[in-house]
C-alpha cells in the first residue's frame, strides 16, 4: 500500500485522495454522457429528453470509475477508458429505469427524484432504457473509443455477456421470481452475482481489454470485480433495513415487505456486513500483483461496503 492509502478516513475508509479522483471521475463521466447524448429537435426528442434524465441525474458512478481506473493500470488514455466507461454506465442507467417500472419493483424514487416512469410515463421509459441500451453498444464501436477493430469487438462482446440472460438480466430474472424461490445461501449469492457482479465486473475487465492486456489479467481484473460487486450488494441489502430513503435517495425497506431473499434474511445484519468486509479484502488481494498502483481500486473495495447511499 502507498502512505496515502493508510490515511483513510475514519468513517468511510477511504482516503481523500481517493474520494477526490471518485468525484473527478464521475463529473468527467457526466461531461461525456452530456456529450454522447445530445438534445435533438422534433417529436423524438421526448425520448432523449428522458434517456438524458436517466443518465444524468448524478449517482456514485462507481462503474465508470471502475473502467478508468482498471485502465489507468495499464496508462490507456483517458479519452478512450471515458467511452467505455459511459457505455457501461448507459447500460447500468437502463437497466435502473426498467427496475423502477411497476411491472418490476414499481419505485416512485431514484437518486432523490422521480423515476423516468413517474417523469415522464411508463412507455417513454422504456423506450429511454431500450435506447440507453443500444446507444452503449454504438458507443464502444466507434472507432473513436479505440483505432483497433478487434479491441472494439472485444469491448462489445464483454458488455453483451454481462448485460444479457447469462448477467445482469438473467439476474434480475431470478430477483423477480426470488420471493416464491426457496433460496439458500448459494443460490443468493448467483443471484446476485449476475444481477450486480457481472456488470462491475465488466467494467474493470474493459479496462484491462481495452489495454490489449492479456487474457489471464484480463480475468483477474474480473475476479476482483465480481467480488466487489457482491461486496457492493450485500450493502446494499443492508443499507435497504440501516438507511432512510433521505440517505439513499430512493425507497428502503422493500426487499423485507415484499419477501424478497437478501443476505441480511439469511443470515442477518451483522453477519451480513461482516460477510461484506470480507468479500472487499478477498476483491483487494486479486489486486497484489498491480502493487500500489491499484490504490484506488483497493479503496474502492472500501468504498463499497461503508458508503450510506
């Protein structure tokens, strides 16, 4: 570890250096979605309005960051891991305006305002998610995220594999039937691994592929990601029986009202967030052979499990 990861904050844990390059990141993340997503005139302009609405109401922006800094690793210019890093967060963006739709967990708030369904209606909204969706794929094959064509196929195909019915979808697949599913403690954490581990975990892999790493680094970057994404998770889980809607920006206290399985019914609070501070040390050691050059990416680890939104 570098001096300046031992001066953690005591309440986050996280240093201010690392605090500083999180908001750095996410404002250059706001500025290239700003970019990538531009106002157009005419009745298609709706839609846009609301994909805008989606994609720039703020948030941690913890997967852009997680792409720049994987990249960072290997020094891939910024002009390019920003690309990839918007189109990452375009995918996430998405999927949390079709979460929010009454067919799905019907939530009136997002981030501290209404969500894309109660803003707008319920078919703009997920006419704004379809095209968030597609807009990321058009993102990373441009060549202006990278010269190489391979790379750029590459790119696609991570983003495709941890978006679809074998990620993030498939998850939210299983979350939605999860309250008439016996689930053990097994079965919850692949839940939660497609739902949430295989995008961050997406994120830090483009990184590295965007850097022609090779294919076992590549993988490493991954595993890191997918247990900082179920890290991520479980505090969730927590945060949804700790926190007030005031703190987190949106509705708590859903998942026990709708008998929804977390890793706090199963095996309760304290259990939880302990399981939770191991899987960020576990997603920290993958990292050893960076050295200190994947400070941030350790403290991220942090970040996740002792954030209150």
């Amino acid at each position: 570890m570098s001096s300046a990861a031992t001066l953690a904050n005591s309440t986050t844990g996280v240093t201010s250096a690392f605090q500083a390059e999180l908001i750095a990141v996410a404002a250059a993340a706001n500025s290239e979605l700003d970019r990538l997503l531009p106002t157009v005139p005419g009745p298609e302009g709706r839609v846009v309005e609301a994909m805008r609405y989606a994609a720039l109401d703020g948030g941690k922006r913890l997967r852009p960051f997680l792409a720049v800094a994987a990249a960072d690793l290997f020094d891939v210019p910024r002009a390019r891991s920003m690309r990839a890093a918007a189109a990452v967060e375009m995918v996430h963006c998405y999927s949390l305006v079709h979460d929010d739709l009454p067919a799905m967990d019907d939530d009136d708030l997002r981030r501290g305002r209404p969500t894309v369904h109660k803003k707008f209606d319920e078919a703009t909204a997920i006419l704004a998610g379809d095209a968030l969706l597609t807009e990321a794929f058009a993102v990373l094959a441009d060549p202006e995220t990278h010269p190489d064509g391979a790379v750029r196929a590459d790119l696609v195909a991570e983003l495709a594999r941890a978006s679809g019915s074998s990620g993030m979808v498939g998850g939210q697949m299983i979350d939605l039937m999860s309250a008439s599913l016996t689930m053990d403690e097994a079965g919850l954490k692949r839940l939660q691994n497609l739902k949430t581990g295989c995008i961050i975990a997406a994120a830090c892999r483009m990184g590295a592929v965007l850097a022609g790493a090779p294919a076992s680094t590549v993988d490493i970057l991954g595993s890191y990601g997918m247990d900082l994404g179920l890290a991520f998770q479980i505090a969730d889980d927590v945060l949804d029986v700790e926190s007030t809607a005031a703190e987190t920006g949106k509705a708590t206290g859903k998942d026990a009202a709708a008998g929804k399985a977390t890793f706090v019914s199963r095996v309760g609070l304290e259990a939880a967030k302990n399981l939770a501070k191991t899987l960020a040390n576990q997603a920290s050691n993958h990292l050893i052979i960076f050295g200190n050059k994947a400070d941030f990416l350790r403290e991220a680890a942090g970040f996740a499990v002792t954030r209150r939104t």
